[in-house]
C-alpha cells in the first residue's frame, strides 16, 4: 500500500490515507445517470469548509435551459472500498429532478482528520544546472509517493545524465515516460535530483562546443536554415554569397509563390535560387547593386546581410525603431559604412544582430558562415519573441 501514489500513511496510527494535508480529498471521479435525449455535463462539486456539505451543479449541455443547482447538504456512511482496505472513505450523493426524471452523482471523499495524524513528507531538492531546465511535480513528498521530473533541454544541447539520490546517496530507479519526463517513487528520507546538459553532437568536424559559433550553427542546422558543405564540414570561415541568403530567408517562409516579373538581368530562370529572389525583389527584402542587376553568386558582406535582414524584419513587421538612436560612429571604420546600410547597421547593431570586433564593424567584408549563422540565429529568436 505504500508504494502506491493515491495514499498516504500515518505514522501515529498506522492507517493510509489519501491526503497528507489533513483535508477531504477527492479520490474518484463523480458520476452522473443520464437520461435519455439529454447530454448533462461533468457535475460541479462545490465543497463548503466543513467538508460535509456542498452546492452541486448538474448542467444539460444541449440546453442550456435545463440546468438545476440545488444546495444538497449530503448525508455519507462510511464504507470500505472493494480494491482496498483503505478506511475512512465516504461515499457523498447528490441528486436532482428534471422532467420527472431522477439524476445522481456521487463522489468518494477520503475523511481524514485535520489533527492527531502525522503524515511525513520529505524534501525534493533540483540542483542549479546549465544548458536546460529541470522541474518536480512535487518540492517535498511522504515515502511511496510517485514524482514527475520534466527535463528540457536548451536548443542546442541534450541530456547526458539524470540522477536522483536518497540522503545516503545512493541512486533511486528512474522510469522514462517519453517527452523529457521521468517519475521516481519517493523514499523515506530526502532526495537530491542533477540533470547534466551536453552540447549536441554535431555532424561537423571543424565546429566545436568551445567555438564562439557553435550555439548559432546548432541552431540553423536544428531549425533547416543552413546545413554542411560536404565532407561532414560546415565551413564557418568560409563566405555565403548573396543567392544562398535569399534563399534561406524564402524557405523560412515557407517557399511563397511569387508572380512578380524578375527584375534582375543576372538571375537566370529555373536556378535554385530563382523564385526566392523574385519573391524577395517583389516583398522590397532585397533591391540589387541596381534595378537590372543582384550579383547572385556574389559574396555577401556584412553591411549587404545587415540590409537584408533589416527589410526582412520590415517585412515581418517587427519594430525596427530601436536603432534608429544607436551611434555607429563611434567604430573606427564608420565611414566605410555605405550610406544604404546605415539604418540597417544603426538597427542590426541596436538590437544585438551584429556586434562588432576590436572597434570595428567591417562592414564591407563579406560574412562568413558562421557569422550568418550567428545573424539568422538573432533574428529567429527576436520573431519568436
């Protein structure tokens, strides 16, 4: 009887109960006799603080009109359910009359007394981790009681290790439900539950855990937006040219169909990157180095991605005001800035999309992959937001 989660035992007496706190505690679920050619709903079950009496709802749902809320004062005799030899079990019927008809429900409440029972209850503790979260159904417990533990990970890492100890240290069975839960029946002591995260394991030899990338390059491989240029490489130095970020930026989307006529004399028809860049020219995401010419395979630079990805916050309609007050003067290469790309900088810079290096924001040198990565990553997360 202990192990099982719906009682508690009383160390004074010796008796399981299904409360620890002492009240009258629901432990079946209230049934209602239909009638037929009516639909009556769950009935509510509005206890008074005696615990005795209760007002009772019974509802028709396909008439709202037939609807009675009697206050019943209930009348119980103890009884000894028939799965178990659990005492003090109250059987609490109520009933109501409609068009000649008799409908009851009736509820099993444990009675357990507020005073002269001890119901031990034991201290879960979760300790600090990094990298996930981890969350108990209960902050304490009595022995026997069954504990929900729900872990999620962060994106980007995974769990490595889940252990749940008594006082002495010893580890308790751990029994994995699916979907990051796991339960654990209770001990007759404290227990102390650690959750380890871990980095992904990504399919790129030349991206570690300690590269400052590698949380941006999880996340757009994870998420479908950017993926390895063969050889189990990722290429985070290398450059990304401007097609490959249009496209990006169209998946994402959904790969819309657009009926604009191409603007670009250099973007060729049935390419891979054709219907993004029709769809970004027409959605204003992209305007070319002039009305008739994008530079395709040309390599994208840091000012060109900024523009990009600023109209494309334009085109979500998130508010890009917050870098209209940011002062990009203050970089050493601020002049190099192209005059197009300010306001993209002001906000990419304002808004935490781009950080420069050493006083500088290179806005002419082409993005590498990682730093797209890094860019797109950003950006994700301030639309989710």
């Amino acid at each position: 009887m202990e192990g099982n989660e719906e009682y508690w035992y009383c160390k004074n007496c010796g008796k399981y109960f299904s409360d620890a706190e002492g009240e009258n505690e629901i432990t079946s679920e209230s049934t209602v006799i239909p009638a037929t050619g009516h639909n009556w709903s769950e009935p509510e079950w509005n206890w008074a603080e005696d615990g005795k009496t209760c007002t009772v709802t019974f509802t028709c749902q396909n008439d709202a009109s037939h609807k009675a809320t009697p206050e019943v004062t209930v009348t119980s005799e103890v009884k000894t359910p028939a799965t178990s030899t659990q005492n003090g079990v109250t059987e609490y019927t109520a009933t109501t009359t409609f068009e000649g008809t008799t409908y009851t429900a009736t509820k099993e409440v444990a009675d357990i007394p507020a005073t002269g029972h001890s119901f031990p209850a034991y201290a879960i503790t979760v300790q600090e981790t990094t990298g996930g979260t981890v969350t108990v159904s209960h902050q304490s417990a009595a022995k026997g009681r069954t504990v929900t533990i729900t872990v999620t990970p962060e994106a980007g890492y995974a769990l490595e290790r889940l252990t749940v100890t008594d006082k002495y240290g010893s580890a308790l069975k751990l029994t994995a439900l699916g979907g990051g839960k796991y339960t654990f029946e209770m001990p007759a002591s404290q227990v102390n539950i650690q959750a380890v995260f871990v980095p992904e394991q990504l399919p790129f030899a030349d991206v570690k855990p300690t590269d400052w990338f590698y949380e941006a390059v999880a996340y757009v491989y994870e998420h479908g937006l950017m993926d390895g240029v063969g050889s189990n490489r990722f290429a985070p130095n290398a450059s990304t040219t401007r097609a490959m970020i249009v496209t990006i930026l169209w998946r994402l989307e959904g790969e819309p169909e657009a009926d604009d006529t191409m603007p670009f004399a250099d973007v060729a028809a049935n390419t891979w990157y054709t219907e993004a860049v029709r769809w970004a020219a027409g959605e204003g995401i992209v305007e070319g180095y002039s009305e008739t010419a994008f530079g395709p395979n040309d390599p994208i630079t840091r000012e060109q991605l900024a523009a990009i990805l600023w109209r494309y916050a334009k085109y979500l309609e998130l508010d890009v005001s917050i870098g209209e007050n940011t002062n990009i003067l203050s970089y050493t290469d601020a002049a190099e800035i192209s005059e197009y790309a300010i306001p993209a900088l002001q906000w990419a810079c304002g808004a935490g999309i781009l950080e420069g290096s050493n006083g500088s924001l290179s806005p002419r040198a082409n993005a590498t992959r990682a730093e797209v990565a890094t860019m797109l990553m950003r950006v994700c997360e301030a639309c989710a937001n």
